[in-house]
C-alpha cells in the first residue's frame, strides 16, 4: 500500500479541523471539514467534521445531511450517530432524534446519555409518559447522575405532577448542587 498525496492532505485536513472543533474555532473546524471533504467525498470523518462544524454555527439541516452521509458510510458509529440525534433535535426532527438516540444507545449502552435523549426526544414529540417511563429507569441504573433526575423533572411538570417534580429537582440538586439550570426549575416547581 502506497499512501497518495491526497491521503495525506486529507488526514492534515481531519487533524486540523478536530483541533478547531475542540478549540471552539468553529469557522476553522467548517474550512477544513469542506476541504476533507473535497478531498474525499465518500469518508465518514470528513462528513462527520463538516456536519460538528455546521452544527456548531447553526445551520441545523445542512448539519443533518452531512451527518446522514456520514452515518450511511459508518453504521455502527455510536458516537456518530449521538451526533446525528443532535442535529436532529436541534432541526426540531425530534422522531428521528428518538431513532438515532435508540440505535446509538443499543451500540453503546453503557453510555446512560444516549438513553437520556432518546427520553427527551420523546417529551418533545408529546409522550411524556414514555419519557418519565425511560428517565424512570435512568435515575435508577444511574443513581449517581443528576442530569436524568434534573430531566425526569421536567416531563412529570409537564404531565401535571409538581410535587413529585419538586422531589426529583430536589434529588439532582443533591447531586449537582451549582446547577443553575436545577435551581431555576426548583424556583419554578
């Protein structure tokens, strides 16, 4: 195997655009992501990094077809698929969000976030019962976790249960004592 010089400059290209990803150069990160992807445009990484880039500026339904591609060419990228569930969410597909969030979860289970957005996901598509049933599990399986007893909050408010709102607000701030979030939601429940 010989590497071509396109191979090279397209590994150059994914290095440089993960480094102005995790540098928050979110302009930089969308340079180099339509570089690698002119470079190569069947690779996962390259789709994937132009997809963090648009989703990170905003551009929520450009951010989802690129990480559609890339999801088609790597099917069992956890990882890839939790970003995909986000620019869905954020595009307001909220039933796709549901799937992705489900299949990234399968991939990896023991990463309890993946489950928490298929939760949210569903709250958002107005079954919250199924969310409180899912974040129910979560807070059980993750005890230690403040996020879905934070979330768990917020669906039984919105199914009419303030005071057992009040109770898991309560429990994630145990947990989470600075959350902002968490004591605006106690303020409120």
């Amino acid at each position: 195997f010989i590497a071509l010089p396109n191979d090279h400059l397209l590994a150059q290209a994914l290095q440089a655009g993960s480094a102005a990803l995790q540098r928050g150069d979110w302009n930089s990160a969308l340079s180099h992501g339509r570089s690698a992807v002119a470079l190569a445009p069947g690779h996962a990484g390259a789709r994937s990094l132009l997809g963090l880039a648009l989703l990170q500026l905003g551009q929520f339904t450009a951010a989802v077809t690129e990480l559609e591609q890339a999801a088609s060419r790597d099917r069992n990228n956890a990882g890839l698929l939790g970003n995909l569930a986000q620019a869905y969410t954020m595009a307001g597909r909220h039933s796709d969000a549901h799937q992705a969030y489900r299949r990234a979860h399968r991939l990896a289970p023991a990463h309890w976030p993946y489950a928490q957005g298929a939760a949210i996901a569903l709250a958002q598509q107005g079954k919250p019962a199924e969310a409180e049933a899912l974040l129910r599990r979560l807070t059980e399986q993750h005890p230690q976790q403040a996020a879905p007893r934070y979330n768990l909050g917020n669906v039984l408010l919105e199914l009419g249960k303030p005071a057992e709102a009040e109770q898991s607000f309560h429990a994630a701030l145990k947990l989470a004592p600075d959350d902002p979030d968490i004591r605006l939601s106690l303020g409120t429940a």
